[in-house]
C-alpha cells in the first residue's frame, strides 16, 4: 500500500498537483513511512521534471508548478526530518541583490534546489551585502546566492563577496551568482566561485562546488 502510495506522490509531483502532493505526504507521514524515504522518493521525481525541462518536454510553468509542489510536500516533512537528524545535501541562501526587487527567477532556483535535496533560505529581495554575511552566520550555510536581474544590480555582487570576507566567513563557503544580468563571464570579477544560467545550472553548480 505504502509503495503504492510512493509511487502516486511521484506522479503527482512531476505533474505539479500540489494539494495531492501534499495529502499523499500526509497518508505517508500517518502510514509511518520514514520521512527520509519520502524525501529521496520526491527527489527522485524532482530529477524527472529536470531531465524533462533539459529535453524541452517541460517548460518553466511546469518547472514552478512541480517546484511548488515539492516545496508543499516538503513542508509536511521537514520537521521530521529535523527532529530525526536527516541530513540534507547542504545548505543554501538565496537573495536577490540590494536595489533589486526581481523574485520569480530566484524562487524556482529555490524549488529546484529544494528538489535536489538542499535546505534553503530564502531571504527575499533587495538584500544588503552584510546581510547576506549575517544570515550565512546565523543559518550556518555553505553555500552563499546572490541573484542579480538588472545590469545596474550587478555592482552589488562584488561588496557580497567583500561583506562575506569582511565577516571572516568567505573561506567557509561558497558564493554563486545567477540573475538574467549575469553571464559566466562576472564569476571572477564578483569574486564567486560559480554561476547558473538555469534553475538547474544552478544546482549542478553548487553539487560540484560540495563534491555531491
């Protein structure tokens, strides 16, 4: 029964139902399935939407629908996987850069993210460079992203780069950059150590930048 429910919350993830994915998660949960055999379930359908998006079968409506069906799912689950110690892949903070007020972009690298086994912050829009170094303190991350979608945006991801050394954490970890105003071409003039042009760019990026 449990393996066929597994099987129906997959489905229902590729295909973006969101209230489905998140009332199977619930039968599960209740069913006493582990929460850590759910999560590799839902990454695994997560892996599925991504290998359709690069085929072109699924284009970016579809990637925020199953995105946000993940993230539903998921929140069902994360304290579970909190109280049982589950370890994820990493963790991630995201921001779009100081002045900049573009969201969409960021909050499917979130989901994807999300769907390829990463805990995520996100910290919204218009985020200051020291806030980006405080918040990597506070959530102990290892990985730093900053997001710009205007070319007049771009200048704050050098100081984020500066606020992360200036905070003596620039060493401890890893600083991507992403937005429709940056190319590969910024990565060493913002001072990061790597760049996504897609969603799922991005999560290949930060998986070889953490060897996972």
């Amino acid at each position: 029964m449990s393996e066929q429910l597994l099987q129906t919350l997959k489905d229902n993830l590729i295909h973006g139902n969101i209230d489905e994915v998140s009332s199977n998660v619930k039968e599960l949960v209740e069913n006493g399935v582990d929460s850590k055999k759910i999560l590799d379930e839902m990454i695994s359908a997560m892996n599925v939407v991504g290998e359709k998006f690069s085929k072109n079968e699924y284009f970016l409506p579809d990637l925020i629908l199953s995105g946000n069906a993940m993230r539903a799912g998921l929140d069902v689950i994360l304290p579970n996987l909190k109280a049982t110690g589950a370890s994820f892949k990493g963790k991630v903070i995201l921001g779009s850069v100081q002045g900049d007020v573009h969201d969409v972009g960021k909050s499917i690298v979130h989901s994807t993210l999300v769907g390829a086994g990463y805990e995520v912050i996100d910290l919204g829009v218009d985020v200051a460079p020291e806030v980006f170094a405080q918040k990597a303190i506070e959530h102990g991350v290892d990985v730093v992203g900053a997001s710009a979608y205007m070319t007049t945006t771009t200048a704050m991801l050098p100081k984020v780069n500066e606020a992360l050394k200036e905070a003596g954490i620039r060493d401890k970890v890893k600083f991507v950059i992403g937005g429709a105003a940056t190319s590969e071409a910024y990565v060493e003039w913002a001072g990061a150590d790597g760049w996504g042009e897609t969603a799922w760019d991005a999560v290949e990026t930060i998986n070889n930048l953490l060897k996972k």
